[in-house]
C-alpha cells in the first residue's frame, strides 16, 4: 500500500530532497511528499526511471546509493497494481 509500504520509503531515502520545504532549492521542484504529489510521477514512469537508474532518468537518489532492490520492487509493485491511495 502507498500508506504502509511506499510512503516510508519515499520519506527515508527522498524527501530530503523532495519534500514540500525542500524541493524548489534541491529537489529540482518535484514533490513527493504526499500522495497527489507522487502520482503523476508513478503513472508517467518517472518514478520507476528515476529509482531504477534507467537511461534517459536523472538517477535517484542523487549523491546516495540506489535503493535497495526489496524497496524498488515495493514501489514496483505498487505502481503496477494502479498507484492507489491506500
């Protein structure tokens, strides 16, 4: 679920960079604080890009490993079952 699964995920290894506060000085203007902010990037492929270091994505996290693979799969898993609110 977005609440229990993906949220924590977001706010652990993004939000330092892409939180309400943060993201016009460091974070290149993307949200994903909050749900209405993380569900466009899910349903364009952003999200999976970016967090998967695919070519043609800005790498993410910037200056930090890459997320684990148990957490990429989460969100993986998450977008493909729709992206809910839940």
């Amino acid at each position: 679920t977005y609440s229990a699964t993906v949220s924590p995920i977001l706010s652990a290894r993004c939000n330092s960079c892409h939180s309400t506060s943060a993201a016009a000085a460091s974070g290149g203007g993307i949200i994903l604080d909050n749900y209405n902010s993380v569900k466009p990037y899910a349903t364009n492929g952003k999200l999976l890009g970016s967090i998967n270091h695919a070519s043609g994505f800005s790498a993410m996290p910037k200056s930090s490993t890459k997320l684990s693979a148990c957490e990429i799969e989460k969100v993986t898993n998450w977008v493909n079952s729709g992206a809910l609110n839940n």
